[in-house]
C-alpha cells in the first residue's frame, strides 16, 4: 500500500520540482535581459525601463525613474530607481529607494546632489535593513547590523552601534550604545544623548511634551 502511494507521489513531486526550477529560470531570464540597454549581461546589467523577476548580475544599475518588481542578486548594486521586492548584494548603494528587503554587507545610500548643492532627494529603504554596515538618509521600518546610520531616523534600529542625526520621536533603538541628536544638532553625535543598552525619546522634551498633550 505504501509503496503504490510513494510511486504516485514521485511523479507528482518530480512534476512540482520541475515546474519551479523552470519558473525560476524563466523569471531570471526575465528580470535580467529585459528593460535593458547598453550593458553586457549578466556580468553588468544596466536596468533602463520597468522589469519583472529575478535580476542576476555581477554589477547592476538602475537608472533614475526606473522600476523593478522582483529579486535583484548581485555583487554590487547601484539604484537610482525604485526596487519593489528584495535585494541582496555584497555591495549596495545609490540615492534610489527599496520598498521591501534590503540585505548585504555593505548598504549604503546617499542623498542627490545637484552642483554644489545638496538635493532633497536621499536613498530610502521602506522594509528591513539588514547588513554589516548601514548608511541611509531615510529609513521607514528596521535596520539590523553592525553599524546603524539614519540621518532621517527610523522606526526601529537594532545593532552595536546606533546613530540618527535628526531626532524622530518614533525612533526606537536597542544596541550597545546609541546615539540620537536634536533637531538642533543635526550632524553631530552628542554622547549625553547615548544609551547603553536602550535609548528611546529621552531627550528631546519638545517632542515628548507634544506627544503627551
């Protein structure tokens, strides 16, 4: 009885395991040979119009205004686009946003210079931050890592070290030390304003006295 029901289930399963590795070959292919240009895939792929999938490349660029739906895998990832799903690279940086996942050793962003002067528009992640080292001008979820920079602030940030220059009350951190600096002290680390293991809106009484109105 046994034995009939394993010799039903493997044609089944075989037909399953084949069905997913075709659809993951096809969404890779997909997702890096199309909506590119000017670029020598999959060893740099330049991503130039809206993309579905799973984009694999050594290096990859998203251009300004670009979309991609999907997994982005690579060595070194530079976003000026938007990437709605997850990415996963050694190195990541750019002034583009990630609304989902976020994961590398490396994750930086950094804000949009136009001349001399600084722009308005910085490298945001909405999701999970998660990495060894983390920069970024604005995050809206959770940084996880060695390192925590949110010159924004964030909802949640969680490693050895934990930095946001511009206060937000909403900002919660749990680390080792962290450090928040008022409104007036934007890009400076002030040490009274550090935790040792957990800093949550202490110090700028504005804030709270609006909070609790």
């Amino acid at each position: 009885m046994n034995n009939q029901t394993d010799e039903v289930r493997s044609p089944i399963n075989k037909w399953v395991k084949r069905s997913l590795i075709g659809t993951t070959v096809l969404a890779t292919i997909i997702g890096t040979y199309s909506a590119r240009e000017g670029d020598f895939a999959p060893v740099y792929v330049r991503h130039t119009g809206t993309s579905y999938g799973i984009s694999v490349g050594i290096v990859q660029k998203f251009d300004e205004g670009v979309i991609h739906n999907g997994l982005v895998i690579s060595g070194y990832t530079l976003n000026r686009g938007k990437i709605n799903g997850a990415a996963v690279s050694l190195v990541s940086a750019g002034r583009g946003t990630i609304n989902g996942l976020e994961l590398g050793a490396f994750n930086i962003h950094s804000e949009r210079k136009e001349g001399n002067e600084i722009g308005e528009h910085y490298g945001a992640i909405n999701g999970l931050q998660l990495s060894l080292f983390n920069a970024i001008k604005e995050a809206n979820g959770m940084q996880i890592g060695i390192f925590n920079g949110s010159n924004d602030g964030s909802k949640l940030q969680f490693g050895l070290f934990n930095n946001s220059d511009i206060y937000d009350a909403k900002t919660f951190q749990i680390g080792i030390l962290n450090f928040l600096a008022e409104s007036d002290k934007t890009n400076k680390l002030d040490l009274t304003s550090g935790g040792l293991l957990l800093n949550w809106d202490f110090r700028n009484e504005k804030l709270k006295e609006e909070d609790y109105r």
